[in-house]
C-alpha cells in the first residue's frame, strides 16, 4: 500500500514536473501576477496528483495545462465575486483581469525591457484569446492540444488564433509608433 | 490584413505546420505567386519572433518547483491528506517552508543529481541554482551534534528511518540533518564535520543494488554505497581517503 502510493508519486513526478516551466508561464500569462501563479501551478499539481488515479495515458502536458487553465479560471471567477462584495481586501482587487486594455504601474515602468514590453502586449489580449496566443506561440502546441486543454473544437481554436494575432498585430503596430 | 480573406486562416496553418502535405504544397505555391499573402506570412513569422524574443517566457522560480516536488514526495503524503487546502489560501507559511527546503534542495540536486542524472529540464535548472544555493547557510534544518537529537528529528518527515550513526569519537562528529529531495524524492542529509570541512550523507531507501563507486564533481568527492536496504551518498570536499574513511567507519556501525 505505502510502497504503492510512493511508487504512483515517482511515477507522476516523473510524467509532471517537466512541464513545470510550460505550467508557470500559462499561468503567470493568465493571471499576471507571478505570486497568482505559482499558487494556481501549485494548486494544480496537487490536484493532478490526487486525480492521476484518473488519467488514462495521453498528452501528459495537455493533461497538466488543461488543470492549471481550470484553476486559473476557478480563482478569476472566486475574485470577481469576491471584488463585488463590500469587504474585498484590497489590493489585488485592484485591477480587473478583464479588462484588456489595463496596465499597472509596474508594466508601464518595465516597458522599457524589451522582453516585458512583449508580455505587456500578450498581456493586454483578453483571456480568452491571450491563451491561445501562449499555448501555440510560447508553448508550441498543436491546434489539437489547444483544443483539449480549451474545451473548444480545433474550428474555435483557429479562429481565436487568427482573431488573437490580428488583434496582437493592431496594438504591436500601435505600440512602435508610439514609442517612436 | 491579408491580401484573400479566404485564405487567411490557411495562412496561419501553414505557418503553424497544421496542413497535410497537399493543403500545404497548394497554399507555398499561392503564397510564391502572391504578393499580399507573402506579406502577411512575413508578418505572422515576424509576430512570432516578437513572442519568442528572450525572457519573455519566464520559468517556473526553483522555489516552486521544490513546493511542487515537496507536496509530490512519498513523505509529503500525510501532509497532503490531512489538509487539502489551496496554495492560494496558505501562501505564507509554505512560502517560508519553501525557501529553506528549497536552498537545501538546490544544494543537494546539485551535487547529486549531476552526477546520477544525464539530462531533464528540472535537474538542469536545480544544477543551475547551485552556486546561488551554496552561498546561503540553509545546510543544515535542525543543528545538533546529537544523533539521538537528529534521528527522531526524521520521523514523521520521511517514510523511512535513516540510520543516524555517531561516529565523533572517530573524528567525524555530526553537525546536523535535513530534508532533501533528490530524484523526485525526500531523502534523509545526515551532516557531519572533518576538520573544517563537511561531509554531506543523503540516504534514501533503494532496492536496486546502485554500483557502488567513488565520483568526482567540481572538486567534490561522492561515495555511494548500499547497506542494509538503503543507498548511501557521500559528499564532501574533503580529502577522499577521508572521506573513505568515513565510508568505512559508517559502514561498520550501520545496521546491515
């Protein structure tokens, strides 16, 4: 029994814990705030060790992505009921994660930093679109990987890619002429 | 933005390496003859090299990745049934806890796991951390030259019960222990002191006989043996034929 559930333990490390970096940035990228998603990718993996009873072979990386997605969501839905109600606790309530066109101080600051300055412009997509745009032009999945982690149909993932690059392209352009 | 909208989406999927051999021969060939939707694939290509352009995707910090190996760890078990809480909501404590397991574990991974391990993106990044790991003084979680002091420390933090073996009448008296995790794994860090050197004895119980032998790392010498059920490494910058003493001595008062 003790020697089983060790043995189930190594066994998901092994299968999970490469994909921790992949895990992290989809869920920094979403939540943008590096505290948010270390707990959301920590959350997940003790969600997906205690399911892993559950899964049946497949893309162990969709499998990992697809829980951090879910939690990530999880948390954005308890936070908007949370800024509704009279007692939020403050900061964090602060900027809505909805809202694309957002920017806290901190990203405008960082702005000059090449590499912050293009997670600002993912960052400014809205979620849907914004993780997409991570999952196959950071994380270089397939449409089909896309699709399992989103619960959308490969038809709906295209069109959200295209719709996302269109979009990332107007406030790239939009961006340079400003900085020039 | 493309010069034929019906074949924007197409576009894109040839970029993205989507499209059978024939959808894809047909769409190079339409692309070749037309200016507009070369434009567009240049500019989708350029889009990606923005995204791809460096430090933008961050990896997950070390101490994650230890919190995460730490709540996977056979040891962890109890903890993890106990209470099911979410990171979001006991960031601090485990924060805290973090930090030191994690120092630790860097410190261990990286002596270790070079040496058994050939490649894996973790390993490499804990490798990566070891400089920064070892000039923090977190060797040590409970600093006592008492075995009888460090072996209960163990119980209840492990799934096995390291044997912790006073040798300081031979000249190797102990400095502390700690937890570490090493091959995904918690392992038992027994520490003990020559001189002014330490000697770090990770151990862990293995079935598998590991051939035994002496390593060279960055001017530490590993030893590793087996006894009694369980793997010994032994790291130090010590002088090796004192710290083949030590294997010597250890292995001549540990239950086998």
């Amino acid at each position: 029994m003790r020697s089983d559930d060790a043995e189930t333990r190594r066994r998901f490390a092994a299968l999970a814990l490469p994909h921790a970096d992949g895990a992290y940035n989809l869920a920094l990228r979403l939540a943008r705030s590096p505290e948010t998603a270390e707990d959301i990718v920590q959350d997940a993996y003790v969600k997906a060790l205690s399911g892993f009873d559950t899964y049946r072979g497949g893309d162990p990386r969709a499998w990992i992505f697809t829980i951090v997605r879910n939690r990530f969501y999880d948390w954005a839905r308890e936070r908007k009921l949370k800024a509704t109600a009279p007692l939020s606790d403050g900061a964090e309530d602060d900027f809505d994660y909805w809202d694309p066109d957002q920017e806290t101080p901190e990203d405008a600051l960082a702005r000059k930093d090449e590499a912050a300055r293009v997670r600002d412009l993912v960052d400014r997509l809205p979620p849907r679109l914004r993780e997409v745009i991570v999952l196959k032009e950071m994380e270089d999945l397939s449409y089909r990987q896309i699709a399992e982690i989103t619960g959308a149909p490969i038809g709906t993932v295209m069109s959200r890619l295209s719709r996302a690059r269109a979009l990332l392209a107007e406030t790239w352009k939009a961006d340079r002429e400003a900085v020039r | 933005m493309t010069a034929c909208p019906d074949k924007a989406m197409l576009l894109e999927a040839l970029l993205d390496g989507e499209l059978d051999a024939i959808h894809a021969a047909e769409m190079e060939a339409h692309v070749a003859g037309c200016a507009g939707c070369r434009a567009a694939l240049d500019d989708l290509t350029a889009m990606r090299l923005m995204l791809q352009t460096p430090g933008v995707r961050e990896p997950a910090p070390e101490r994650l990745k230890v919190r995460i190996a730490a709540g996977i760890a056979p040891s962890a078990a109890a903890a993890n049934d106990d209470r099911p809480v979410s990171a979001l909501r006991r960031r601090a404590p485990m924060a805290a806890f973090g930090g030191v397991v994690g120092l630790a574990a860097c410190f261990a991974l990286a002596l270790i796991i070079t040496p058994m391990l050939s490649s894996g993106a973790l390993e490499d990044e804990l490798v990566a951390g070891h400089v920064r790991s070892l000039q923090a003084s977190h060797l040590i979680d409970v600093a006592t030259s008492d075995q009888h002091v460090v072996k209960p420390w163990f119980d209840g933090k492990l799934d096995f019960a390291p044997p912790v073996i006073d040798l300081a009448q031979q000249g190797f008296p102990i400095v502390g222990g700690r937890l570490d995790y090493v091959d995904h794994r918690a392992v038992a860090a027994v520490v003990y002191k020559r001189g002014r050197h330490l000697i770090n004895l990770f151990i862990w119980p293995e079935a598998k006989p590991a051939p035994a032998g002496r390593h060279t790392r960055d001017g530490y010498t590993l030893l590793d043996w087996s006894q009694g059920g369980m793997t010994y490494w032994a790291v130090s910058d010590v002088n090796p034929n004192d710290l083949t003493l030590f294997e010597s001595l250890h292995q001549a008062h540990a239950p086998r």
